[in-house]
C-alpha cells in the first residue's frame, strides 16, 4: 500500500469521525430530554415567520435553543460539575457553595452578606415588619385567635462549623439580630435557633440536610416543640411525643443544594416510625381562590383549628401540625392582605400561623391590613364563586353523623346543626360518577316535594365525619310533587373532589341532601364506585 493510498485513507478517516463526532449529539436531539434539574424552562425550538421582525430575532433565538437542547449536554455538564468538584471544590451553581465534608450551602438572597455580617434591613424594611406584625396580632387578638410567626432558621446559623475555610462569620448582628432590636421578642414572634443549636448538642441526629438548604423532618420535630411550648398548656398537653429512637432513615435521593451543583450525592430524611404507623391525618376540603395552592387536613383525634401562611420549611413541619390539630389549612405566605384577611374570616381558626424562613426577612412586608379588613366589611366574603354560609361550618368544625332518636342528624361541638327523620328515596338520586386522574365527579338531582323547593346543598359523609360539602348555584323553586323530568333537571348537580378526600379512611360514603337545616339521605348505590367510568383528564 502506498503512502499516498495511507494518507487519503487517514484524511478521510478524520473527516468522517469529525462528522461522526458533530453529527451524535444533533441525532441525540431528536430523543426526549432527560428530566430537567436546572428549576427553569429550558427553551423550545422558535418559529420562524417571513417577517422582519421574526427574521431578526430567529438567530439569537435559535442558538439559544441549541445551547438549551445540545445532545449529551447533561452528561457534559454532570461531567463538568464532577472535575470542579474534585479538582477544585468548586461548585458549578452561583446558587451553591461547597464546605466542609462536602456540605453544600445556598448563597441565594445575599446569605453570603448576611454570613459576613456585612448588610442590615434598612429602617424602612424594619418599620414595615414592625407594623405589620403588630397589627396583625393586635386584630387576630381582637378576633379571639392566637397568632404565631415562626423563623425557620437558615443552616448555615446552625451548622456554621461545616462552612467553606475561606468564608468566616463576621462580628456583629446579623440581619434577623437587628430586626429584633426594633421589633423587640414579642411572645407570638418564635426564632427557634436557639432550641435547634442547644438539641444539636445533646443529639446524634441531624437536624439540617447536608445537601439541601432545609431541615430535616427530625429538625422540623424540633421546631414544632419549639412552637407548641409557646402556646397556652391546653395546647401544650397535645403535643406528640417522638422519642428520638423513632427518626430512621427514610426516602433517600437528591436534594434541591445537590441538584443545583449536579453533585450525585444522595440523602435520607429523618422520619419517625410513630407518624408512618399512627399519623390520623386525611386530607380536607378547603374553598381557596383556584390561583393559589393551599391544602387542608383533618384529623378525628385532634383538637382545634389552624391556618397557616408558609414558605418550602413547612413541608416537614405539616406532618406534626396535621396529626395534632382536628382541621389545618396550608397556604404559600403571601403579602396579599386581602387574601389574609379571607381565608381567617372563612376558616374562623382558632390559631393563625405565618412561617418564613429567616433569609427571607431582608424583603420588605407591606401588609396593608387594616385596608383589607375595611374593604372587607363592606362586602360579602365569596371565594371562586361560593357564598359562605353555615354549611361550611360542618367541614371548619369537623362535623360528625349520628343517630339519635331514630333521626340522622349532624353534629358540631355536641350541638345538633341539622336532622332527619327518614331516608326518602324521593328527595334525589346519585345516578354516576366518573373517575378522572386526580378526582371523581358526581352526578345527580335532589328536590324536596313536601315543601316544593329544591336543596341548597349536597353533603357527602364517611365514617361518621362530614369530607364534603358542595354549593348548588341554581336552585329549583316551586317544585311540583316527583316526578317531573323538567323540575328534576333544574335540581341536577353534578360537581368534583378530589381523590384524597374520598379515598381516605374506611367505610362506605354517604350523600345527603340539605335545605337550610333539614337533611335527607339521598339513594346511593355504592357499587357506582367500583363500576366508574375511568376518563382522562
């Protein structure tokens, strides 16, 4: 063979694996991306329209995507955050720093200051907290509810001698320190650094994820302590009791530090054996404006209500809050004084709580309360459409079913709130239910003939609790005696709930018809759920 004939060959070589090489990740491009762990959208492929204005904005648009969706870009990057690491120490994520024994701590929200003790909130950020607090407790005091705002440490207040060599703790106040020297240490304010630092002394266990910027469900327990001390002893004597032998590992994976640096460390929670055997909670119904996520639990064993304002540490909290209390309703803290002032005049808690976590406390709360609670008196509280009347009160107050006096009848606080005499299978039918994903819906018609007025609402029982009461909008008036296809249209209901709700708990589930405050069972075939119609959301 010719060295002519050797070189053509190894030209050709290189080009082709050069095409090869260039090729591979444009090919991977066409396969489903592996799950994103950036926390953003990553850009899809624009659109290009024979216009000036998309023809321009085309390129920039296009290499975005291309450097959003380059094949094996995953890989590289992991590869990438494992050279850094190792070599260097160094995390790829501007949001992340590497410590000691690999601790990862979050430098979001200008911690790194904070560490250094090298800002303060300004006196317009204190006043306004100050206020704003102060207010608040003032008017849920005039309202007869107690009021709590819990400080969910940051970690690197507690675990300071895991941070970076090179990054020390500076002298003087940090920003919550300061805070506190103008708003004082109010009983309802709990800053629970000092019961977690002083159980990080006698405990082997660790109150804070490595990997993550939140407590563990063991540091959470600690918190909830921390928080049912400061209420009143009637309070106090509901406390869980969790030994510590209980915590054992559980639900090992990637937590959000370490997704954030692309490390490949994994980490366990710290849960008790107590709650997973034992926890009594199932989820509530709860009337809640549709744009916001909020949740509500219930639980048979508990005692009074609470309503909770919250940030990402409140999802280990829950737990014990949701197995000590009979009602808890959860919604994501918000500065919307409006949406406040609602949800307390709906739920009429016994106790309110607001939960930030400490870095937080550098924004400015503007909470306009006193407008809000103006605003609102001068009109009716509606929430998505429904107007709020006593029958919500048998979800708030948790009401419970029972015969007495061969009457089925609803009872709140050992009070009876409504009652019947005998099932009739003429006040209405249940006649199908569709299961979708994540909820069933009901379909059906009730009308009261003795009166000739329809019901005002349908209200679904298991066990012996009210789960559900559902509004019908359009009531049917005159109603002629049954049967009347026309009136019974006009009575029809048909509305969903969600999964959670129906599914919890045993027994079978029964559904009455109520005008004002008489009840009437209505006919439910209880093999309807086991033959649905399963649709697709």
């Amino acid at each position: 063979m010719s060295i002519k004939t050797i070189e053509r060959r190894k030209d050709l070589f290189l080009t082709a694996s050069f095409l090869i090489i260039i090729t591979i990740p444009l090919f991977r491009m066409s396969f489903p991306a592996k799950p994103n762990f950036e926390k953003r959208p990553l850009a899809i492929l624009p659109t290009l329209h024979f216009n000036r204005e998309s023809i321009k904005a085309f390129p920039r648009a296009f290499e975005t995507y291309i450097n959003d969706n380059f094949g094996f870009r995953e890989n590289l990057l992991n590869l990438n955050s494992w050279f850094s690491t190792l070599m260097f120490k160094q995390s790829v994520s501007s949001l992340a720093i590497i410590g000691k024994q690999n601790w990862l701590f979050f430098t979001g929200d200008r911690s790194i200051e904070d560490i250094q003790r090298k800002e303060h909130s300004s006196d317009t950020v204190k006043q306004q907290w100050n206020s704003s607090l102060f207010d608040t407790e003032k008017w849920l005091t005039s309202k007869g509810i107690k009021y709590r705002f819990i400080v969910a440490p940051d970690k690197h207040f507690i675990y300071p001698e895991f941070l970076p060599p090179d990054l020390h703790q500076g002298e003087g106040k940090s920003r919550l320190q300061d805070l506190l020297d103008t708003i004082g240490r109010p009983n309802f304010f709990i800053y629970l650094q000092s019961a977690l630092i002083k159980q990080k002394t006698i405990s082997r266990l660790p109150l804070y994820f490595s990997t993550d910027t939140h407590w563990t469900s063991y540091g959470a327990y600690i918190g909830y302590i921390g928080l049912m001390q400061s209420l009143d002893s009637q309070y106090q004597a509901m406390t869980l009791k969790l030994p510590e032998a209980s915590f054992h590992s559980h639900d090992k994976k990637k937590k959000d530090l370490a997704i954030m640096a692309r490390m490949p460390t994994e980490e366990s929670d710290l849960v008790s054996d107590i709650m997973l055997r034992n926890s009594c909670q199932r989820k509530a119904q709860i009337l809640a404006p549709s744009s916001i996520t909020s949740r509500a639990t219930a639980c048979s064993t508990g005692r009074g209500t609470v309503l909770v304002f919250h940030d990402s540490f409140m999802l280990a909290f829950a737990q014990y809050l949701s197995s000590t209390f009979a009602r808890v309703v959860f919604l994501p803290f918000s500065s919307d004084a409006n949406l406040f002032v609602q949800m307390v005049e709906q739920e009429k808690p016994d106790i309110v709580i607001q939960e930030r976590v400490e870095r937080a406390l550098q924004c400015p709360h503007n909470f306009s309360l006193k407008e809000a609670v103006i605003e609102l008196s001068k009109q009716q509280i509606c929430i998505n459409g429904t107007n709020l009347s006593d029958p919500y009160e048998l979800i708030r107050r948790i009401a419970t079913i029972n015969e007495l006096n061969g009457q089925t009848v609803f009872i709140i606080n050992d009070n009876v709130w409504g009652f019947t005499k005998n099932k009739s299978n003429e006040v209405g039918h249940v006649e199908q239910i569709k299961v979708f994903h994540t909820s069933f819906s009901f379909y059906g018609w009730t009308l009261y003939p003795s009166n000739k007025h329809g019901a005002h609402h349908v209200v679904i029982s298991k066990e012996k609790y009210v789960i559900y009461v559902h509004n019908i909008t359009v009531n049917a008036t005159n109603i002629e005696p049954y049967p009347n296809s026309k009136k019974i249209e006009q009575s029809r209901f048909n509305f969903s709930v969600e999964k959670e709700i129906i599914s919890g708990g045993k027994g079978p589930i029964r559904f009455f018809s109520l005008q004002g405050t008489h009840l009437a069972e209505l006919n439910f075939d209880q093999r309807l759920l086991m033959n649905v119609n399963i649709t697709q959301n």
